[in-house]
C-alpha cells in the first residue's frame, strides 16, 4: 500500500559558497531544510568534477540530516562503501554505470543506506522497472547531469502518470533534479513528486540560503 509522503525541497550544495559552507548548512536547517542533496561529479561519467567522501564526512560532523549522494561517477561499486561510512544515507547512481543493478541497489542496502536509480533526461523512464522492488528511491533528471544552473527540461516528466501507480505501489520516492525554481515548481506541483532538488533556485541567490529555501517550501 502507497504510503502518504510529505513533498520536501532537498538543497544541492553544488551551487553554495564553499568558502561559507557550513554557514550556508546551517542556514537551510534553520529554515527546515531536512536533507541535503550531494552531486558527486568525476570527470568522467560527467564532463565536470565536483567533490567526494571527504566532503560528506565534513558535512556529518556539522549536520545530522539526511544526505543523500547522487553518484555522477563511472564505477560506482568501487566507492559506495566509502560515501555510506563518510555519512551518505541515501546513494543515487546511474544504472548505465552498475555492472548488476541489482547487486549494486543491494549492496547500498546491506551497507544501510537507500538506494536510488536515476534516470537521464535521454534515458526511457521504464528502464527502471525490472529494479522497482530493490528501490527505494527514483531520481529523474530534469536537466543533463553535470552542471547547476541548466534550464528545466518538462517533457521529462512524459511517461510519470504512466509509472505512477508502480512506484506508489513499491512506495518508492520519486524526486527531480535540475532547473527546479519558483517558476518550474508550480507547474510540476501535484505530479505524485515527493523531492525536488534544488541548487542555484536556493544558493545562488542575493538573498540568503534560508529564504530561498522557504519561498520555495512555500510553494510545495
Ligand atoms: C546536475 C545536478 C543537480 C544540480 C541542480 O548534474 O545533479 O543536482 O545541482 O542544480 P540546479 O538546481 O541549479 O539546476
Ligand atoms: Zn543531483
């Protein structure tokens, strides 16, 4: 039975000010903020290069959210032991770059963690159903990963109302991720999404972390 989910906005800290990294933390946990969104990019996988372990690690010392990796990276397998022991408690990965999803979904699992599977704006939305049962969570990519700051693609969010009820039935969490504003969110409202993540709609702003984060809750 479909359980019923509270709608969170989850900040992605790769649009935050690193040199105030732990202000801006603070900053959205004091607005409510309950889980933050780590994008771990390699270089590979990814045309860019973001952060990895050590930075959750930091961030577990200062902050007993929820946090959850999204692993942009080639050969996830090799790390996923590492981001849950540094704090991870939640591990996204593209199942382009599993040997096994299964075997990785459950790996993530046996470690303690949720495992999410993400699926790519180019990328068919069904491709996840045969792993509807080890998952606890559906990313869908609502821009090309790599970057912050991309424009919302909405056609991505086609073939939602189609695999709506099987997600609900397996209670996994459906989230997006990229280009989520105070424009694209109203109209993405109501769609069954639990999470939207936000990067530059919450850290690259004039006004403050906090703010954003509450003029964006405040539109769930
Ligand atoms: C893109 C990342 C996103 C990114 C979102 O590869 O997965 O999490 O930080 O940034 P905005 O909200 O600026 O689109
Ligand atoms: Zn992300």
């Amino acid at each position: 039975m479909a359980v019923l989910k509270t709608p969170q906005i989850a900040p992605s800290i790769l649009s935050a000010d690193f040199s105030q990294l732990g202000n801006q933390v603070h900053s959205v946990v004091e607005a409510g903020c309950e889980i933050l969104h780590i994008d771990v990019m390699d270089g590979h996988y990814v045309p860019n290069l973001s952060f990895g372990p050590l930075l959750l690690k930091a961030l577990r010392k200062i902050t007993n959210l929820e946090l959850e990796a999204h692993l942009m990276i080639s050969n996830p397998d090799e790390y996923i032991e590492q981001f849950v022991k540094s704090g991870a408690t939640i591990i996204l990965v593209h199942p382009s770059t599993c040997k096994s999803v299964v075997d990785t979904l459950q790996r993530i699992k046996d470690l303690g963690a949720k495992a999410g599977l993400v699926v790519n704006p180019d990328e068919k939305m069904s491709m996840i159903t045969p792993y509807l049962s080890y998952m606890d969570q559906l990313l869908i990519m609502s821009v090309h990963p790599g970057f912050g700051g991309q424009l919302f693609i909405p056609e991505v969010l086609i073939d939602l109302p189609e695999l709506l009820p099987q997600l609900e039935e397996s209670n996994v969490i459906i989230e997006i991720d990229g280009g989520i504003n105070q424009t694209t969110l109203p109209t993405i409202k109501g769609l069954g999404i639990d999470r939207f993540v936000a990067g530059s709609a919450i850290f690259n702003q004039a006004a403050p972390p906090n703010i954003n984060f509450l003029n964006l809750n405040a539109l769930l």
